[in-house]
C-alpha cells in the first residue's frame, strides 16, 4: 500500500483514483478549483465502466494538506491548470516523493521538477505522454472510465532514475509502460492538439449548436488530412531534436487496437467499434482553450529553435485565436516560464535530459 495525493477531480482524477484505492492504495484528491470533491466527504467514488468499484478516497483541504504525508503525487488537471497547480505544490514538496504528471504538455514536467530543484527538493517526476485511461465524470461521486491504454510512454526527470519510475508507475497502473528517451519525447507523443484542433474547428456550427456529433464519424477524409499535415511537422520537430515518435496511426493502434491503415480508415473503423466519443458541446472546449496554446503554440516556438518550419501548425492556432476572439498562444503560461523563446536546441537537450 502506498500513499498518493491525487491534484484534480475532473474524469481523470476520479478515474486514477478509484483505479488505485480498488487496488489496496490509500489515496487522497484536492480539487484546485475548490468544491469539486466535496460530495467525496460523505459518500463512496462509484466507477463503472472497465472498473466496477466502490471505493473510500480522502480529500484534502488544500495542496498543503495534499503533500504532507504522500509518498507520491499524481497532477490530473488540464494543462492550462499545471502551472498553477504546480505552483500551490511546490512549496510542500519533499526530498524523495514522486510527482506524476499525466499526461504532460509545454514540458510542464520540466518547469516542476527545475522549480523543485531551486528550491532544495530533490523529487523525481515522471511525465506520461496521455493518461493511462479515459474517463468522463457522470456525477457527483461517479466516474465512467471508458479505456486502459495498452502501451504509455514514460519520461523522468532526472533521467538517472528512469528504472524506478517505471518500476513506480507499473506497480500503480500495471504493466502498460514503456520508457521516453525524455520528457520532450513524452511531450511529442501527445497527439491530442493534432487531432482535436481540426476536429474542433471544421466541426465548429455543431459546437456552437449544441449538437451530439460524433468524434470519429466527423473525422472525415478531408479533415483526417489536416490532421496528417499537423502530424507530419510534429514527427519533423521530433526528428530535428533527435528522437523518434510514432505516428498518429501508431498511436491508434497502440491504444485502441485499431487495425486499418490510413488515418480515415482508422476514424471510421473506431465510430464503427464505439459509437463516439461525443464531440464538444462547450465554445469553451480544451480543444481550443488547452490544445491550442499548450500543444501546437508550443510546436510553433520549438520550430522556430529548431529551424523546422510549421505552416500548418502556425495555421490552426491563427484560425483557433480568431474563431475565439483571443490570442491563444500568448495563454501558454509554460513558455516564458521556461525561457523557451531564448533556448537554443543544444540547450534544451541537456535540459530535458538531466
């Protein structure tokens, strides 16, 4: 049995943490936003789905009462909440706690464990690249986990303890894991602002109408080629910093076991298994709000590091910035804070690989 504090009570905090009470785990969530948690004081988590259990978890008061006896930390907020979140952590951070961050985007893991270390907290972190399931919050105190991944990537920071990472991560989730080169492999991995940013905004009038479409069945040919275009300058960044991730097909493949080869192909075979999932509903969607500044934002400031042009990147996130009135990369509260726009390629390899 291990003690973990879970950061976020979304679908992926409750889910994470039914799956590790079920499993003999004594786990405590803190909602960031305040009262998410609060039906948990008195009432059982309910998971259905590919668990089914009733278990007890603990909540915390605050991200104070979050660290103060875990062992390890779980970070399950949208990326546009890892700074802040991070930022309530880190004065309560310990020598010897592990911090997952899942999944990781603009090398949130980076900036923690950096600020960790400037403040005289020798912690490991360990960035996934997705999160381990998918899940959706159906109430109060009840979650519906929809998958367990077949294969996740895992980086950690620092690199010298990758073993025990993935010793770590296997023991709370099973043996799923496989290790990153580094956690800007991890952060590369994540193919969600490649696909929800066209998802989202050649399906707009349906977004802003409310209506249930289904993801896959409006991952057309036509928009499956956007996404390949996007995809094709994510796999060019990883390339120009000397690593391999797999492609966007693969990445179906090892998670949902599709078997189709090309990406409309794989769209269609999945509405045909699932039936969904259904597509946003909300102006306000993280296919925007988070994917966009956090994931293709983020690219377009590695390319200009790296000399790797991404017209179709820089594209989506000009469209996103002018359907939602704002300016979406200037939201990405990782890059200044990280000095990204002043770091050379050489520079932020021996970073990420520390």
């Amino acid at each position: 049995m291990m003690k973990i504090g879970i950061a976020g009570t979304g679908g992926i905090g409750y889910a994470s943490a039914a799956w590790l009470a079920h499993a003999g785990h004594e786990v405590k969530v803190w909602s960031p936003g305040g009262q998410g948690a609060a039906a948990l004081r008195d009432a059982p988590l309910q998971a259905e789905g590919v668990l089914q259990a009733s278990v007890r978890v603990g909540v915390a008061a605050d991200a104070a009462d979050l660290a103060r006896d875990a062992e390890v930390l779980l970070i399950a907020v949208p990326v546009n909440g890892h700074k802040n979140v991070m930022d309530q952590l880190l004065p309560h951070l310990r020598s010897g706690q592990t911090v997952i961050v899942s999944s990781m985007a603009s090398l949130s893991a980076l900036y923690l464990y950096e600020q960790a270390r400037q403040r005289g907290a020798d912690i490991t972190v360990a960035g996934f690249g997705t999160t381990v399931l998918t899940a959706r919050r159906s109430g109060p105190a009840q979650v519906r986990i929809m998958t367990r991944r077949s294969e996740l990537g895992v980086a950690t920071l620092p690199a010298a303890r990758s073993e025990q990472a993935l010793a770590l991560c296997r023991t709370l989730f099973g043996e799923l894991f496989v290790p990153q080169a580094n956690c800007l492999a991890a952060t590369l991995t994540n193919i969600n602002p490649v696909a929800h940013g066209p998802l989202a905004l050649f399906n707009w009038t349906r977004i802003e109408r409310a209506e249930n479409w289904p993801q896959y069945h409006y991952m057309t040919p036509t928009v499956a080629g956007v996404i390949l275009k996007l995809d094709a300058e994510r796999l060019a960044l990883a390339s120009a910093f000397g690593l391999q991730v797999r492609t966007i097909e693969e990445h179906f493949a090892k998670s949902f076991g599709t078997t189709t080869p090309t990406l409309a192909e794989i769209a269609a075979e999945l509405h045909a298994k699932r039936g969904g999932p259904p597509g946003p509903t909300d102006i306000n969607t993280r296919f925007l709000a988070e994917d966009m500044p956090y994931g293709l934002a983020f690219c377009e400031v590695l390319g200009a590091m790296a000399g790797v042009p991404t017209p179709a990147t820089r594209t989506l996130v000009q469209m996103a910035s002018m359907v939602l009135d704002r300016d979406l990369a200037a939201e990405n509260d990782l890059i200044a804070a990280l000095g990204l726009r002043g770091e050379t390629l050489a520079g932020l390899q021996k970073r990420v690989s520390a």
